[in-house]
C-alpha cells in the first residue's frame, strides 16, 4: 500500500490516465508520411501510441545508461560527466 502513496507512482499514474483519455479521443484515420516509405493510413490514436511507446523507451534507455555512468563515476571517485 505504500507504494500508491509515492509521488513516482501518482505521477506515472496521471500521465497513464491522460495518455488512455487522449488516445480515446483521436479515433479517427488519419495519413502519416513516413520518410521516405511511403504512407500509411491509420487511426490517430495508434500514431499517439506508437510516439508514446517510441518516447517511453527511449527515455528509459537515455537514463538507465545515464545512471549507470553516474554510479561508476561514483565508485570511482571521479565526478559524473554531463
């Protein structure tokens, strides 16, 4: 139960909350140009959610290695780079 008291967890929550309420509400198809395959015809909520997915895992990615520099730079002692 403590775990639904974390600001982390109420955070991640509304975002998760607002991100179902955006995507119910852009259900119509829509035409994406993309690079240089061509177009693809889709809904907008599925674009959202491929961009949404697409920006999670990457700042996911850009952390995770973000901290893992910072926690050798740690055990080092040397200061963590930017």
């Amino acid at each position: 139960m403590e775990r639904f008291k974390s600001p982390k967890f109420v955070a991640a929550a509304i975002v998760v909350i607002l991100a179902v309420i955006v995507f119910f509400q852009n259900s119509e198809d829509t035409t994406l140009k993309v690079l240089f395959l061509g177009q693809v015809t889709t809904q907008k909520a599925t674009a959202l959610l491929i961009a949404f997915l697409a920006g999670a895992v990457t700042g996911a990615l850009v952390f995770s290695r973000w901290k893992s520099k910072r926690e050798k730079a740690k055990t080092a002692g040397t200061p963590p780079t930017t």
